[in-house]
C-alpha cells in the first residue's frame, strides 16, 4: 500500500501520462523544469505597460513610478519569455513516452514540433548513476541520418529528491543560423538579434536555497558579453544581475554596465547600477542607486553626477539576507 501511494504522488507531481515507466520519469525529472528556473519578481499581476494599477504610495514617495523596477520587470519579462518557449518545446517532446528505451538511455523522436514540418528534432539522454546528459538534435525534414546535428545539450546531477540538484543547458545558436533552423520563437528580441549570437549557456541549481539561474549570451561579434543571474529564496527575497560588455560611451573601448536588482516579499526593493572600464575616466565611473516601495513607488535616488539624492535613504528595505 505504501508502494501504490508513493507511485500516485510521483505522478501526482509529475503529470504522470501516457506509457510512462517509473524509470522514465526519472529521465522526464532530469530535465530542467520552468517553475524551478524562471523569475518571480512582485508585481507582475499588477503592472500593464509602464504603469501599475493599484499603488499604495509611502510617505517618503517621490511621486513617480521607479525606473529601476520597470526595466528589472521588463529584463525579467524577456527572459522568462524565452525558457519559457525552450521549456515549452521540451515539454512537447516529453508529453509522449520514448520511442525507444535501452538500459541508461531514452530517446524521443524523430518529430515535428513546427507548423511548417521544414525541420524534425529528436531528443536523446543516458544516465551513468546520478548524472543525466542529453542533447536535442534538429535535422531538416528528409534529409536522412547524415541530417542530423546537436542545437540542444544538457547535463544535470541529480541530487537530493526529485528535480535538485545542479544543470547546465548550451544552445547553439550559431550552428541553428548556419543550418537554416528559425530561432524567432525564442527570444522576444527576434531572429535578427539572435543570429548575432554564437551560444547560450544557462547554468542553474536547485539542490539547496537560494535558487540560482545564470543565462550567458556569447556574441558571434566578440568582445561583447551580456549576462543575467537570478537567485531566490524561500521567505521571498530575489535578486537579478545584469551584466553587459559593450561600447556604450563614445570611444573605441567597451564599458562594463553593471545592474544588482533586489526585493522583498512585499515588492519593496533597491537596485544599483554601475558602468565603469572603457572609455569612463577613473575615478568618475557612473553609479546610480535607487530604492522603491511596495506599490513601485520611487522612494530614494542617488546618483553620482547629482550630489543631492532624493527622498530618504532610511525607506530602502532590508535586502542584507541575500549577502554583499
């Protein structure tokens, strides 16, 4: 009874469809899920474009919505949109058992997951203990084995019950644009920038707390990078960084542009932005901080080229939880 009951809340907790063996469901587990990697910033059900209905302004409120939140919600938007359209496609593949099982191995497909049927994927994992390593490989529709090649590859350890432990997941994205395989679903940004960009890395863990997830953009240009990290933990706290190498002062060296955003439970938070390197002059690097309240309300600014800040420094909440 205690076995039967186990299995219920296995699939209770995994959509348990289809013919599935318990060992598949093992394979399923290992592959990065959305409610573990994606963003929760407050707020969301609240806000439409750049206004927020239903603001509870602070005393200290300087009357305006807070810049630093719209852009940390619009990051948070952009991002989530695009593992979601990743893991969506995932799930695709997963909502129907393996085409094939061996010892250590599953493999999915091959199947079309477009409209168009232009081009079929087919997912392949293997297990050795508790590490998992998996690959998602596109090939255009007719063209036979020698068609095949690898947009998607995986590694996760499990590690401390079902989905914990440590992932990393690599796209392809120049190996996609060579190949003629369409990535505008992928990113809110389009093809066009996409096709600007060599690889993907997404690194995340969710063995312990905080949560973490890091995106890594590797530009086929060189020399420029773009970064996004987001941790969470369990009494609500989050925080996103932003990091972009690029030439965003006039001059011929990229600068560093800097972002820390955290909140609290409530929607309270504070962010800090910094561009230094480059072309700034040392000494003088850029810094901007500002605080907001739990209707998104600006409460403090302070910025480095304005020696008088704004609003109270005492309103910023207290976000010392999640470290330096």
């Amino acid at each position: 009874m205690r076995t039967l009951w186990l299995l219920l809340l296995g699939c209770a907790t995994s959509a348990c469809v289809g013919n599935f063996s318990n060992d598949d469901l093992e394979f399923l587990n290992a592959l990065p899920a959305r409610e573990d990697l994606m963003a929760r910033l407050p707020g969301s059900e609240a806000r439409t474009g750049a206004s927020v209905t239903g603001w509870r302004v602070a005393p200290l409120a300087l009357a305006e919505p807070s810049p630093f939140y719209r852009n940390t919600h619009d990051a948070s938007d952009i991002f989530n949109a695009g593992l979601d359209a990743l893991l969506s496609r995932l799930e695709l593949i997963q909502a129907e058992p393996p085409t094939t099982r061996a010892l250590g191995k599953r493999t999915w497909g091959p199947m079309t997951l477009d409209v168009s049927g232009t081009h079929e994927v087919r997912l392949l994992m293997t297990r050795t203990g508790r590490v998992f390593d998996y690959r998602l490989e596109v090939r255009r529709t007719g063209s036979g084995d020698a068609g095949w090649w690898t947009f998607l590859e995986g590694i996760f350890q499990a590690d401390g019950g079902m989905r914990r432990g440590a992932g990393a997941v690599h796209l392809q994205l120049g190996a996609a644009v060579a190949n003629g395989f369409d990535l505008g679903w992928l990113s809110e940004q389009g093809q066009e920038w996409l096709s600007t960009q060599e690889r993907l890395d997404i690194a995340y863990q969710t063995r312990t707390l905080p949560l973490r997830v890091e995106m890594n953009f590797v530009s086929a240009q060189g020399g420029r990078e773009f970064r996004y990290t987001y941790r969470q933990l369990p009494d609500g706290l989050g925080e996103m960084r932003f990091f972009l190498r690029a030439d965003l002062l006039p001059g011929e060296r990229r600068e560093d542009l800097s972002i820390l955003s955290r909140w609290t439970r409530d929607g309270a938070g504070v962010a800090r932005a910094e561009v230094t390197g480059g072309d700034v002059t040392e000494g003088l690097e850029e810094t901007q901080v500002e605080c907001w309240d739990t209707g998104f309300q600006l409460t403090y600014r302070q910025r480095s080229w304005n020696a008088t800040p704004e609003g109270d420094a005492g309103s910023c909440p207290d976000v010392s939880a999640l470290g330096p």
